[in-house]
C-alpha cells in the first residue's frame, strides 16, 4: 500500500500532515495512480537529466555523501541499482517496500523505515553523484576498474585562500542530495537509502539544510540566505534553456573518457559557516557595502530592482565606485569572472552551537556546473581572494562529484559508466 | 513595515514563500492590521498561559538555551523586556524593528537580521523559561536577589539509569523554544533575541527540530518518530481542560515560595539519541514488540484502533502478555505510574553524523509539568529502569526550566517574580 493509499484510506486529505506549498512546480508528473492532489506534489524521477538539478528548488534539504566499503564490482552495481529504484518509489511518495504488516517480512527488519508513512510526496527529488573515490581509492587502487573513465575534472577540489575544511564534512566516494518541501520526507530518503546500503557503503558525512537560499524557476519568490538579504537573484534558472546547456549539462563531446556523463553535470557542495554574531553587529551601511545590494529589495546599489543589472562603473561623491570593489555581487558577477554563470541551490543550515556559545550556521552552497575546472575553480578563487564576505564566512566542508544523466526506466543511475 | 505589509506590496501572496500548513490552528487571533490570509496564521502572544504550550504543535522547532552573563539585576529585568517585546511582535509577522532602510539605522546594525522578511507568521510560538542558574548560580551567589523565590522543584533533574549527558548540551539560566511551520521562522526568533542578548546572555546550546513528534490537539494528526511509529497517541492535548490543570499549569497554592509560578508549568527537555542503524536492522515483531503497538496503524497489540486503551491483562499462546511486561506503551502508561499524564511537545531531530558514521538523529523530548517531582521524575525512573525502547535510545542532555505563566501586553515574561 502506498503512502497515497493510506492518505485517501485515513481521509487526511491534502496538506493535513506535511504542510507543503504546491507552487511553482512545473515539472511534477502524474502517473496513472496518483490523484490530482498529489500529482502536483510529484517531480517525475525519470528524464533526460536527473531531478533535483534544474527543476524548482524545494525548501528543505538532507544530503549525504558515502564511503563505498565493498571492492567488489556487482555490489556496488547492484547497491546503485537498490538505490535507483527506492529513489524512484519514493519520489513518487510510494515506500520503499513493506513497512509494517503481519502480511509483510513480520520476522524480517521492515523494508521501509516508516516515519514518511502517511506524508504526502512534497516534490521530492533525489539526485545521485559519484566521488573521485569511485575511479581511483586513497591508495591509489582501481578497485571498480573504471579508472580509465574518470572525468578529468573529477578530483579533489585545490586549496582555497582561506578555506578551514573538515575531513570529516570533505569528500566522499558516493553522494545523495535529497530535496524536498517536508524535511521529514528528505530525512526518510536518505535513511533509508543509508539502510540500503549497510554492508556496502557507510556515510561519510550528512548534512540538513532549512530553507533554500536559490531559486531555480523564474516563478520562484528569492528566498534569503541568514545574513538577510535575497540569495541567487541571477541564478541560472529552469527556463534558461540556453544557460544550461552552456554551463550546467556536460555535453557528449567535453571529455571523451567520460562519454558516459554526456547530459549529467557536476555537484560542488561547500559547507560555508557564517558569523552571523559578527554579522550581527555590523552596520547596515557596511553590510550594503559587503553585498552590494540593498538588504530590503535586493537591489543593486547603482539603483533599479532587485533584477536590475549592477552599473560598476556608476560612481558617487569623490569619485569612488557605488558597488565597491570588493562587493560580493561585483567579484562573483559574470562580468568579472569570463562570463561564467553557476546554478546554485543552497540550502541555509544551523547545527546547534559552537564550543564557544556560537551558532554553527551558515549557508550549505550547492551547485551545478559543466566543467569545475573551467567555471568553478576560477570563480572561487577569484571570491577567496577578492570578495569582501570573506570577512564574515569560512568555508569547513567541500565535496566534488560527476552526476550521471537522467534515468531510463528499467536502468540504473550511472548505468553507463558500467556498460563496455 | 511589517513582513505582512511587505507580502501586500510586493503581491506575493499567501503561501508562496514559507509553504506551510493552516490547519488546526484553534488559537490564532487577528489583530487589527492582520489579513484574513494572515489571522490563521497567528497564534497570540499574550494571554493566560504561554504560547506554545496548549497550543497545536507547529511542525518545526528551534530551541536555545541560554547563560546569564551579567550579574545585574536591572540588566536581567531589561533584557527579559526587550526579549518579550521582540516575541510579542516577531509572532505577529512583524520585524524586531529597522532591519534595512535608509530611513533606519543606517550606521547601526540592523536591529531585524531580516532572513524572515517576506515570510508569513508561521504560527509562531515563543514560549520562556528559567533555570536553576537564575535563582543561584554555580558558585552559590545569589546574583538576582531571587534565591528565596526558587521553585522547590526547579534543581538539576537527578541521573537516571544509562544517562550520557554532554554538560554543552545540558542546563542553562534561561531558555526560548521557538516552534513554527516554517523552520526559517523559528531560527529566525532565536537568532534574534540572541542579538538582543548580546553582553548580557549567550547562547549555552540550540537544537534544531524538523518534525513533530506529537499532537497537542484533537485536530491534529499523530506524527510518527524515527523509529517510525506513530508517537503522542495518548499525549494531553489543548482540549482537556482537567489534565491541563491537573497536570500541567501549576496552581497558586502549590508552592508557597513561588507563587509567581501559578498558571506556569515546568518544561523539561531531553535529547534522546536513537540507534538509528540498530534499530533499522531489527525485525517487524521486535520492534513491535519494543513498543506494543502496530507499526502501521499504531494500535495496541491487544486489538482495536490507535486510540484504543491498550489491555494489558490480555494474554496469547502459553499465557505470555500480548503486550510485553516491557514494551514502551506499558512502562509508559499511566495505569503503571500513578495515573500521571504528561504533555508532550517534542521533535525529531537529525544533527548530521557521528564520527562512527551513524546519524546523530533522534528524538528531542520537551514535556511540560505541573511537578516535575511528582509525575516526570518517577515515570523517566520507571522508563530509564524498564523500558524496552533503552536498548536502542541513549539521552544526551538535559535541562530542567520553570516556564512564568503567561504575559499580558505591558508587562514582561516572569515580571511577578521580580516585584515585591
């Protein structure tokens, strides 16, 4: 029975148990048995590219990278075999299997975990990446004999001015970004692909992200990162056809050891701790400054709406530039850095405090990108040096990782990579 | 400008930014200025007993708790004024004050962190409490002048069997438990009157809750745990009127010393760590078994639908109790604990992952009291030294606070306990 079953069995209705917004949700699809309530509620699984990428971003994040701890080939294909289909089944907002009944594996643990029973589907997405781990282990052994498939981007990302990283919240063979509008639904997809796993991959790190800080549709409101002002205003977005294929979809011809990736993209996840106390008692003029933007509408300082185009080269009393040099929207503008556009789709966290009675908060960035090497290499080296945030932020995770193209019915994620 | 007056403007709407749920909310109250769209969203601040005690349960929490750092008195009375003005209009929609604005202050830091500009009420509740550490601090000062006034209940709770509790987890002088719908919201209000405590509080530990765990109203469905049971089947809820007295507000003549407290209650907190990846290898029966009840369902084993009394008396093949001498529901109930009944408030949680690779997940338990001396100690006793659930949970902190009744406009959170 699934978890729609049990909504129409129970007379819940719409809404009651998961509270989520039903905007903005262009690619939801209808399968044969969902009813209309839901349909809107589902993003298909099954495409040319992976949900969780270009579709809308939801508001709630739990994402986790794994340790794959077997060296043997077919279990680790059959492990992305068991994930591809659960991720398939429960982005419909069906179980995994039997949870709960005499009729079901009574003496056996329960296929499915159960806390999402009775959820609705909450536009959830799952979206799967494989680490440089996966090619090549630490000790240097091609333990899946794919090492001659590696994208030549795939590797760890280079030492960043500044960067504080954790190898505890770093890396990870495998990764799995579960997005949806009721964390309760994120958290149940990564449990249970985790319980999935057991015996054939361990998590390396997980992370929960409260409230997206990107849009990714134009039909999306901008949301607010936690130091208050709207975040991803110029985000590559679902209706840019164009954008994408320039700076997210790997194209078949980019890296002909890695055909394979044609259509997939890759995943950067940075763990960026903010000092919001810090933040917080700084003035708002000097934080426009930081920015770049009016904290109220998003604006450019050089004027117009929050989608206006910044003017640079607009200057003010004494002659000095209105957006400062080193203001965050003018060092990771497109202009500044050979035209390079990034999708992003982070999440704002807060895990608790610090030893030292401060917020461990900040912003979880995740984004999408064509060629690391090509966009966010130098992107980030060009913020690490130059961008007047640096002050107020440290980044203390990083993870790269290939996302495979979309998913045929019947195949696995990354099926190609496996296929001679 | 209020959030709300900044949703009319920008015509965003109900519902586009914070997707959240409008159901069961019995105690919203509209002030003048508030839409319709808005009215259900509010829960009022003022009134007999806190917010966030009796009211429905939001779906997110975040709570903080917090070391007084100054020894004034005045100091404490001020921030306890600015901390009740500030609740009093962030559960309105409104903002703490200028947060961006060339009209504002523009040389001074915001005095809104912003991140919830835009954002709908969410049912926001803040809900106050004060620690042992008020009355007398570590040292034995009596740095308020209040010692006298200290609730005899209100010390350390006592170590139960198998507790582990981090001390960075445990304790504090005061403490705020911010629930909405919207997660965003809540660590908005907690971020927030931490800025306002800047030099005379600092935050001594936080948790974050992604969903309820139980119901505190009739209309509400029971949510399920992570170990994916139905939980709070039999929680005390806003509609009884007899077991809210009996159990929960704390009367005038209970405690001659603290008069101040009537109309109060007593909020204990416990993180209770669940063994995620032990339990998930567990079988259908064992986990039933654990608990009495139907996984699915969340009936008792002895028959009969989720509300109905378990019997305890009812035995199956070889005169063995169908529901086990240790299952939770028994050791639990109160047939087995002097009819004591206890209101509770808690969430799920997940806080990323242990260093072994398991999920720092769990249950935070938040339950408030009339006694805790006379109904949570012996039944956390009785649970701690029988229950089968211990196999599987560790508690990891620990507070105890007494919760001032509820406030009426003008006045300041536990205002009766500092006028003689």
């Amino acid at each position: 029975m699934s978890r729609r079953g049990f909504l129409a069995l129970a007379g819940a209705g719409a809404g009651v148990a998961g509270g989520v917004a039903l905007v903005g949700c262009d690619d939801a699809s209808a399968g044969d048995a969902v009813d209309a309530a839901d349909a809107v509620d589902v993003v298909a699984f099954h495409g040319a590219h992976q949900a969780g990428i270009a579709t809308p971003a939801q508001d709630r994040l739990h994402m986790a990278a794994f340790d794959v701890t077997t060296d043997d080939r077919d279990e680790l294909i059959g492990l992305l075999r068991a994930w591809t289909d659960a991720a398939a089944a429960m982005s419909e907002g069906r179980d995994v299997g039997e949870f709960g009944s005499m009729d079901g594996p009574y003496l056996a643990p329960p296929e499915d975990t159960g806390e999402a029973y009775g959820l609705r589907p909450s536009r959830l997405t799952i979206t799967f990446g494989f680490g440089p781990g996966l090619f090549r282990d630490a000790e240097g052994n091609d333990r899946f004999g794919l090492a001659d498939r590696r994208p030549a981007a795939l590797r760890d990302l280079p030492h960043f001015p500044a960067d504080a990283l954790d190898p505890n919240r770093s890396g990870g063979d495998l990764c799995v970004q579960a997005c949806a509008d009721d964390p309760q639904v994120a958290v149940h997809a990564i449990r249970n692909l985790a319980r999935i796993g057991f015996g054939t991959a361990s998590v390396r790190w997980s992370q929960l992200g409260f409230g997206r800080t990107s849009s990714t549709s134009d039909a999306q409101v901008t949301p607010r990162n936690l130091f208050g002002f709207k975040d991803g205003t110029a985000n590559v977005k679902a209706e840019h056809d164009e954008l994408l294929d320039e700076f997210v979809w790997v194209a078949p011809t980019d890296d002909p050891a890695a055909a394979w990736l044609a259509g997939g993209s890759y995943l950067v996840a940075r763990r960026i701790n903010m000092h919001i106390e810090t933040w917080d008692r700084t003035s708002l003029q000097e934080q426009e400054a930081v920015i770049g933007r009016d904290k109220r509408a998003g604006a450019p300082l050089s004027g117009g709406d929050e989608f206006a185009s910044p003017d640079f080269d607009m200057t003010g009393a004494g002659g000095t530039a209105i957006i400062p040099p080193s203001a965050h929207v003018r060092v990771a503008h497109p202009a500044q850095n050979g035209g390079t556009h990034i999708l992003r789709r982070g999440y704002n966290f807060a895990d608790g405090t610090t030893g030292l009675g401060r917020l461990d908060a900040g912003l979880f960035f995740i984004a999408f990108t064509r060629d690391p090497d090509r966009h966010f290499i130098p992107l980030q080296t060009n913020l690490a040096r130059h961008d007047a945030l640096n002050e107020y932020i440290q980044h203390t995770g990083s993870a790269l990782f290939a996302v495979p193209p979309g998913i045929e019915p019947g195949s696995f994620v990354g099926q190609q990579l496996f296929d001679r």
